[in-house]
C-alpha cells in the first residue's frame, strides 16, 4: 500500500531542511542536523506563551509542526531566556550526551525558517520570538 501524497510530502521536504541545515552547521549527517533542530524547537516552546507556541507552530510544515509539539502541555513550564547565549546553553543541555556543541545552532535552525518558509510564516515565527534571541535572526 503506498503512502498518501501529503505524507510522502512532508517525509521528502523535513529530509530536505535536516540535509540543508546539516550542511550549514558543517556536519555530516542527518542524525546530527535533525536531533539538534529539535533541541531548538523545544527549547523556543519553553521560551514563549503559548499562544506564541500556537502561532509558531502554524507556522511551520506539517512534520516540524508535529516535532515541535511533540510533548507539549499546556502546563508546560515557562522560562523565557535572559540572554542569547543562555538559551543557546539550555539548546546544547538538550543534545550534550550525544552531540558535540556547533555555536551558531540557533542561528542556523532561525536561517532555514527564513529559507525554506514563505516569508509571511517565517515572519510569524519571528514576530513570536522572545525578544533576547532577535539578534539570532538573520537580516532580511
């Protein structure tokens, strides 16, 4: 039985950003770039209300749409960071026993959205952003 279209759609387009985002962090695999979008993706949920983590969501394709809610509660505890470099630690606490640390991870998972999403839903990601990690967003 073959898979619905949309299924092997969104299949096709999340090995498409994981390759892309690979390459931009300079690793060498998928197994690498995926688990790390996912520490960014978790810790920005912590990091917002979540009518933010709502309009974030809607934002996104239907694979990272499920990897970013993948989890969550709406009792979720909320710890908006002070400063870049913290949530870019709590990112890495994520991913430490398996990954080694790339600095511009943040940076890197913020530039694929503005690449690989219409700019109207990139724009709606970034407009939902703790304030502190606007500096992490790519220039337009």
């Amino acid at each position: 039985m073959a898979h619905p279209y949309d299924v092997e759609h969104a299949s096709r387009l999340h090995v498409e950003w994981c390759v892309d985002l690979a390459k931009r962090m300079d690793v060498r695999t998928t197994h690498q770039s995926g688990p790390q979008m996912r520490a960014v993706m978790h810790e920005l949920r912590r990091s917002v209300p979540n009518d933010a983590v709502l309009e974030i969501a809607n934002a996104l394709p239907a694979l990272e749409r499920g990897i970013f809610l993948d989890g969550w509660r709406l009792d979720e505890a909320k710890e908006e960071p002070t400063t870049p470099d913290e949530f870019q630690d709590r990112v890495y606490d994520r991913v430490r026993a398996h990954h080694f640390r790339v600095e511009t991870l943040v940076g890197d998972v913020f530039w694929l959205f503005c690449q690989k999403l219409e700019q109207p839903k990139a724009a709606k990601i970034r407009e939902n952003l703790p304030r502190v990690l606007a500096s992490l967003w790519p220039a337009p």
